[in-house]
C-alpha cells in the first residue's frame, strides 16, 4: 500500500513510515515511498502520506459514486463500519477543516491543488481494519518481501532470531497510526480519535501535504524501490516527510500558545507508550529518521531558495543520506563506490546501508561518541543466509584516517553489546554479524 504511516506514543510523536508496503526496515523498500502513508522501509526507510483524489468525485458540486462529500472529502458519519463511504449531505466539520487547511497550504506553497482533495476519517475500528486489511494484502501479494526483510532485521539485530518481520510491523502498528496517504490509489485516510481534535487536524494537514506534493511532483516513484546502489528511497522519503513536517509545523504556529499545549498533550496521550518498549531501540531511530532529518533539511532549503528550490530538490534528489544529515556543513559529502562483499549463502538483499544506519545503530545502542557515523564515505552491504542464521557483511570507507579509527571504535563497541566482529579488509571497515 505505498503509503505514509504516522504513529504516536512512545517517543513523544512517533511518525514512522512505509516506503515499501511491506516497510522493510528503512533500507531501500520502504514506507514508505516516497511517500505514501507516514511509514518504515527497507535498512533506510520510507514513506510518505497523502490523501485519496477520487477520480469520479473531486471537484464536484454533488455527491460522487463513492459516497464523499460534496467537496469530496468523507467524514466520519458517512463511513460504513467497513471502511467504505456512503451517503452525502451537507458540509461538516471535517470538510470545513480540510478546505481551511486547503487553504492554508496554498497560500503556503504558492499553488493551487491540481485537484480537490477527498479526506476520509474513519472511526477507531473501521481505521484498524481498513489498515490491518491493506498490511494483509501486501504481505499476500510479495510474501518473498517478508522472508527477506526477516533476514535484514534479524542480521542487523533490530529483532530476534524467532522473530518475523511481518509480525513486528503489524505490533508496531498496533502502537497507534494515525492516518495515510497512499500515492497509487490517491487517497487519504485518518483516525478520527475525537471530535475532530487538534489531533486529528494536525495529521489531515501533514497528509494533505503530501497529496499537494503528489499532485505537483508525483510521490508514486516505484523505480526507487529498487534503486538498491544509491539512497535515493531514503532521500525521497526523508524530503517528502520534511515537506509534510514542514506544512504542520507552519500550521502548529498558527494556533495560539494553549492549542499548541492541548496539541502536545494529545500526541504524548494518543496510543500506549509501553508498546515501543518491545522494539529494538536503534529500529525505532531508523524508522524515524526521515522526519528527524527531513524536516531540518527542507527547513534549510526553502530559506535558502524558497518552495522553487523544494520543487528542484523533488525532482533531482539527493543521492545520499549524508547529504541530507550533513547538509550546510562543511563535512566532504561525496561518496565513493565500494564493491559488494562476497559471502558463502545464499543472498537475500545488496545495496547500500549509509550514514544513517550507522547514525541509528550507534544511538539506539548509545555505543561511539555523536560524530562516529559523520565522515561516512560509501558502503556496500550483503545480506544472506547461512545454514540456520541471518547474516550481514557490511564494508564501509569513511573520508579520513581519523574517521575510520572513530568508526571502528564505534563498531566494535557496538559489537561488544550485540555480537559480530569488527575488521579491515583491503582498506575497508569489514562487520560481520549472524543471528
């Protein structure tokens, strides 16, 4: 369901995202995606969210075959307890809010919506089924995504050898998602939690955002899936999240100093904290990443050159996450390209892993100082079976002698506490680990 899942709860406000449907890791698969719902991806990570644009329903002065609204947008009293749509009426409170939020994003960005955005807000249980059923779907559809992502998590330790991949995602789901945007379907989907709280707004506003930057610059980018040899899954995702965060944030300061406190108090009460407990930490960094780097760094493009140079960076993106997490600093970005490790096994994934796996790594196990991951200068990561185990071969340069000596510290601490050995290889910073 390529699509852009926000979770809350836990880390204050969790917005995790599924570049692939399957939401591999972050690596190169995920939620998200450019963009569709707020989600995880492969090791890198993914997603986006956006609203669904119904084809026979946006823009029309009656109520469309699909049951919207006469604006097109849903609301929650015409939902079915399915999840379909039915019915018409009068506007609501919900479609008076998206029109404002319409609103607010236009004048923002400097461009109309190409289309009328259809915004459907579900009821708790019909939101979980409808969620639950496209999680399904996906796995039914690529089951080879989930015995491959199973190897990737359970080589890198961010689950544990009994462990499946598609049944830590559908527990991470169950830690609360709020809303999605999937790029192939145009749709937009929210949680409605109360009667239309800040909440709720907040997450309408972020996903609306990732609908204008779908109809303007195309989210659904499925060449990037297997775009394995560069980040640019990440990337995507990272700058079309920071679109979205971007939009909220605009919007956040809006609201006067009390909403803005009521805003906070939803977020850290929406969910069950304890549900992240269960996770590996340094997994929940990487599923993260996009928003915690995203945000900064379209922050920084549009003051330097404004929504046009946004415009730019989505259709020439980075091809690095260093690039983004490095991006204004003085620190040498540019990467060179190292050669895939051979292995005895049979492979289950290659690519490129970057400095943000290596950032989450070291953080989600509080192993190597802050700067162990800057310095990045290209890797090449194998991913493979070995009789009964899930391993992984990783080599990584890094740009100086003094940032290689920092990284091998940072890995063999990092190893000390979740096993694997630390080593060089023709001039090469080798970790080999199995579980």
């Amino acid at each position: 369901m390529d699509n852009r899942i926000r979770v809350f709860g836990g880390l204050a406000l969790v917005a995790v995202l599924f570049v692939s449907s399957l939401g591999l890791l972050i690596w190169r698969d995920a939620q998200a995606d450019p963009v569709n719902a707020d989600s995880p991806s492969d090791v890198d990570g993914d997603g986006t969210g956006s609203d669904s644009t119904g084809s026979d329903s946006t823009g029309s002065d009656s109520t469309g075959s699909d049951g919207t609204g006469s604006d097109g947008t849903a609301t929650d009293d015409d939902a079915d307890g399915d999840g379909t749509t039915s019915g018409g009426g009068e506007q609501g409170p919900l479609e008076e809010f998206v029109d404002e939020a319409v609103a607010f994003i236009e004048n923002l960005r400097g461009a109309p919506f190409k289309e009328q955005p259809v915004v459907l807000a579900l009821p708790e249980e019909a939101f979980v089924a409808r969620v639950e059923g496209d999680l399904e779907a996906d796995f039914a559809q690529e089951p080879e995504l989930v015995v491959r992502n199973t190897t990737v998590q359970r080589a890198m330790g961010f689950i544990e050898p009994d462990q499946t991949s598609d049944e830590v995602l559908r527990q991470f789901l169950a830690a609360g998602v709020l809303g999605f945007y999937d790029p192939e379907t145009k749709e937009l989907v929210v949680r409605q939690t109360a009667e239309l709280d800040l909440l709720t707004k907040s997450t309408i506003v972020h996903e609306l955002t990732h609908a204008y930057d779908d109809q303007h610059y195309d989210l659904d980018r499925p060449e990037l899936k297997d775009d394995d040899f560069t980040e640019r899954s990440w990337t995507f995702t990272a700058v079309a999240e920071g679109s979205a965060s971007h939009v909220e944030t605009r919007w956040v300061e809006t609201l006067t100093a009390g909403q803005q406190a009521d805003l906070a108090q939803q977020e850290a009460n929406f969910g069950d904290p304890s549900v992240f407990l269960a996770f590996d930490f340094a997994y929940l960094l990487l599923q993260i990443s996009v928003y915690v780097e995203g945000e900064p760094y379209v922050d920084a493009i549009v003051e330097i050159g404004g929504y046009d140079l946004l415009e730019a960076t989505f259709m020439d993106l980075p091809l690095t996450s260093e690039e983004v997490m490095e991006f204004g600093s003085v620190v040498d970005d540019f990467s060179v390209d190292v050669p895939v490790p051979s292995v005895e096994g049979d492979v289950a994934w290659e690519g490129v892993g970057g400095q943000v796996v290596l950032d989450s790594l070291f953080a989600g196990t509080f192993s190597g100082n802050e700067e162990a991951a800057t310095g990045w200068g290209g890797d090449a990561m194998v991913f493979y079976r070995d009789d009964a185990e899930s391993c992984v071969r990783w080599d990584i340069v890094m740009d100086t002698e003094a940032d290689e000596q920092e990284l091998v510290d940072a890995l063999r601490q990092w190893s000390a506490l979740r096993g694997g050995t630390v080593s060089i290889v023709d001039d090469r910073v080798r970790l080999d680990r199995c579980a």
